[in-house]
C-alpha cells in the first residue's frame, strides 16, 4: 500500500498539537493552583511612560515600549484575568492544531478530494478567521483590565494600542475558507463523474 504523501506532515501536526496541549494545560493549572498567593505580572505596552510604585503592585520598564507589572496581590477575578493573558491563547493554539490534525488525517484517509474533507477545510478556516483573533482581543482585554489596577487613567479605550491584530490569521483563514469552497466545488464534480461513468 502507498504511503499517503499528508503522513509526515500528519506526524508534525500531531506533535505540535501534543506541545501545545501540555504546555495549556501546564500553564492553566499552574497560574489556577500552583502560583495562588503569589503575584502576577504581566508585558503591557499601553503606559509605558506611566512608571510609578503603587501599594497594589510593582511597575517597572521591560524594553522601549513595553511596561511589566506584577501585581502583589491579586484577587480571584485579577487571577481570571491573568489565565486569560497567559493560558488562553496556547489553549486556542492547541485547538487550531487539533482542527488541522483531523484534517489532515482525513485528507490521508479518504482523500483530498471529497466533501467531508472540505468541510473540515472550512471549519479550521472559519475557527482561524473568527476565534484566533477573538482569544488575542480577549488577551489585549484581559492586560488592560489589570493595568487599570496600577493605573487607573488607562481603559478600554488604550485597547487598540495593546492589541496586536494577527492579520496572518485574517488571511489565512479567508485562504482556507477559499479553498475549502473549491474542493467543495471539486468533490461534487468528481461525484457527477462518478455517477455519469
């Protein structure tokens, strides 16, 4: 039997999904569990210019542009906030290669060419289009709400400064969406050929 040319990148995917999956899961019981009572900080680059000790935390320069700071003590809902920041986006990584994992894996098994796996085509464009942009927004969301614990003169409205838009996903997911429709297209004519033979 020939081996199907989507294997080794199969065997990528599934490891970097594997990576992912860990280091989320890591990230997530570590910030819940093991770092409670302890501070959080975070890399803001809203205030930069704002350098100031406060009784509720410790401000101090990372690099130009970028401010850290660690709050001493944070509440329940500043904690939320904080796995928001620093789990939530490698869960949602996990998740993308999760999608193109099964993809692929159904590309190898039944084919390019077929109906099911343009679907699944379409459900990683449309996840990489809408929900990847909307964990880095929730992120950008989540720093500015604990900014604001530090500097209260900073609000949602410094939201577009700290978000960094991640327009490869934009673009990658408007190009998945495209060539999902054409295999689409391509595995409905195969089944019209199919049919007339």
């Amino acid at each position: 039997m020939a081996r199907s040319p989507l294997q080794p990148l199969t065997g990528i995917v599934r490891f970097l999904w594997a990576v992912t999956t860990v280091v989320s899961l890591t990230a997530i019981t570590l910030v819940a569990v093991a770092s409670y009572g302890t501070s959080a900080c975070i890399t803001s680059h809203v205030g930069a210019h704002l350098i100031r000790t406060v009784p509720h935390g410790d401000v101090g320069h990372v690099g130009a542009g970028s401010l850290r700071v660690c709050l001493s003590r944070p509440t329940t809902w500043e904690r939320v906030l904080y796995l928001v920041d620093t789990a939530v986006p490698m869960a949602a990584y996990a998740v993308l290669f999760l999608l193109l994992m099964r993809l692929l894996e159904r590309g190898a098994s039944e084919g390019v060419h077929t109906a099911a796996t343009a679907d699944r085509l379409r459900r990683l464009g449309w996840y990489t289009l809408v929900a990847v942009p909307a964990v880095t927004l929730a992120e950008a969301a989540a720093r500015i709400r604990l900014l604001t614990q530090v500097q209260p003169e900073v609000d949602l409205t410094s939201l577009t400064a700290e978000w960094d838009v991640p327009w490869w996903a934009v673009v990658t997911g408007v190009g998945l969406l495209t060539l999902g429709k054409i295999m689409r297209t391509s595995a409905e004519m195969r089944a019209d050929l199919e049919g007339t033979v």
